[in-house]
C-alpha cells in the first residue's frame, strides 16, 4: 500500500510540475544536486493532500474549508518544485525585486519618511502602491508630538491629515489594494501614524530600528507575513 501511495504521489509530482502557466519555456536541464530533503517534503504534502481524495468521496466536493487546506497544500508544492527546477537550471530563478513586486500585489505601504519610499520601491514596490505620511492620522495626534503646537496650525494640519486619508482611499480603490502594510521607526510621531492606521484601517505594523539599514532580503521576508 504505501509503494502504492509513494507512486501515486511521483505520478502528482509530474503533474504539479506541468501546472504552470503554458507560456513559460523550460530549459534543459543542467547538472546539480538533488535537494533529497526537499523532495521528500513534496512527497509528504502530496499524500497529505490525497487523503482529501478519500475523505471527500464519492463526489469529491470540498467545502471551503478543505479546499483552503487542500489548495494550501498544493500551493506549497508547487513552490518547492520551482525551487528543484530552479537547482537543474530548468526554470530561472526570479530576481529578489520580481519577487517581493509579486508579494506587494494588493497591499498600500504606508511610511512616514520620502527616503523611505524611494528605498522601498528600489526593492521591487510598485511606487503608487506607496504612499508617505508626513503627517498624523488624527489631528489629536499632533499635540502628542508637540505639546506647544498652536491652535492656529491644527487647521492646516487638519486639512493635510484629510488629503492623506482620500489619497488612502484613491489608492485603494484606484489600484484594487486590500491590505495597508504600515512601515516605520520607533519614534513617537511614527509610532503614532502605526497606531491609528491600525485602528482606522486595520492595518499591519512593522516597526523598525533603523529603516535604512533594511535589506531587501529582510523586506521580502517582511512581505511574505503578510
């Protein structure tokens, strides 16, 4: 039974390996190495995956629960199959900026800081996908920052916080955006742009030391949680 099983799964294997998109041309391949742990990875998932086979007989119909499950696992493997492909120079592997630019689709990045914008789209951001905040999320905001503000400046202020907010929203519906990703420094001006966003638009926060010492590595990797 479990040969049976293990043949079963190579026999998905070679499927899953045929499942992308008809438009890519695949390479022949080149000497390497067998990631032996990898593989025997996609052969676990593969038979966790066909156990969704016989818990959904006869029809085979998955409520979308399993099917989130079911798709998961599948989604996975096809992942580590790109990356055994990738060790045969089957398939090249996708540049750090192509990757985080796929792992950016639908999300808002919200910063406090114009240089921090031109790094994050150095990374592979769409820049409309960016947007800079100079300024708070609620004019209250403001008198945290700088107790001995004047009256008189909060309407200015106000005015700036609302063409903030609309360009949110332009964004967000212009370019399909669902998700707002907030990425900041631990001072007090950014750590309270993080809080309201997160109140307002239930958004990630990722609060960093230092953003300029980011690299895109560490920034994919940030994406990827998202």
């Amino acid at each position: 039974m479990e040969k049976f099983r293990l043949h079963q799964a190579q026999l998905l294997i070679e499927k899953a390996g045929k499942s992308k998109t008809t438009s890519e041309k695949f390479k022949t391949p080149k000497e390497g190495n067998i990631d032996v742990k990898l593989f025997g990875e996609i052969l676990d998932e593969l038979i966790e995956a066909e156990e969704f086979i016989y818990s959904s007989r006869p029809s085979h119909k998955l409520n979308e629960q399993d099917a989130s499950l079911f798709c998961d696992k599948i989604l996975s493997v096809r992942g580590k199959l790109d990356n055994i492909l990738m060790n045969f120079g089957v398939i090249e592997k996708e540049s750090i900026e192509e990757e985080i630019k796929k792992l950016s689709e639908g999300i808002l990045i919200l910063t406090s800081k114009g240089n921090f914008r031109k790094m994050i789209s150095k990374f592979g951001v769409d820049s409309q996908q960016i947007l800079v905040a100079g300024v708070p999320l609620e004019v209250e905001d403001m008198k945290i920052i700088n107790p001995k503000i004047p009256e008189a400046a909060l309407g200015a202020i106000s005015k700036k916080i609302e063409h903030v907010k609309n360009d949110i929203n332009r964004k967000m519906n212009s370019f399909s955006l669902e998700k707002i990703l907030v990425i900041i420094e631990s001072d007090k001006a950014s750590e309270l742009l993080g809080k309201r966003a997160e109140e307002i638009y239930n958004a990630d926060v990722i609060t960093l030391n230092n953003l300029k010492d980011l690299t895109p590595e560490e920034f994919k990797n940030i994406m990827a949680k998202i």
